[in-house]
C-alpha cells in the first residue's frame, strides 16, 4: 500500500515536471516572434514524440492519465515553437 501512495506521487511529480519543461518553450516562442528564429527541428521532433506518448496514454487500458496529460502540452507549445521558428 505504501509503495502505491509513493509511486502514485512519483507519477504526478513527474506529470508538473513534464509540464514545465514543456512550458519552457515560451521564451523560444517569444524569441522567434521577435526576429531572432531558433531552429524548427527539436520543437517538430518534441511534438512527434508527445502526440506518440498521449496516443499511448489514451489508448492504453486502463487509460495512463499522467502520460497523457504530461505530454499534451508539448503537442502544443512545440507546435508553436516549431511554426513562429519557420
């Protein structure tokens, strides 16, 4: 029982953690929105990955919610960095 709580925290630690490092895209967007363009491919590469680890996340049974909510952020925000890179 115990080892369940710890790893049930683990997960969700780890869910905030995936979350953040997601949202850290932000500076990369604004960076790109104002002239100073990065490079597309770590952001289109982060978003191949995440839409493949929430597919996973939402088609497994039973459902691997904090797979799949760690990960959809980075659907989004690569996509963004990966386009405002363009």
């Amino acid at each position: 029982m115990e080892d369940n709580v710890w790893i049930t925290r683990l997960s969700w630690a780890a869910t905030i953690m995936g979350i953040l490092m997601y949202v850290s895209y932000i500076p990369q967007i604004m960076n790109n929105l104002s002239g100073d363009k990065g490079s597309p491919i770590q952001p289109l590469v982060a978003v191949l990955n995440c839409s493949l680890w929430v597919a996973y996340g939402l088609l497994k049974k039973p459902k691997d919610y904090p797979i799949a909510i760690t990960n959809a952020p980075g659907i989004v925000f690569g996509l963004i960095a990966c386009i405002t890179a363009l």
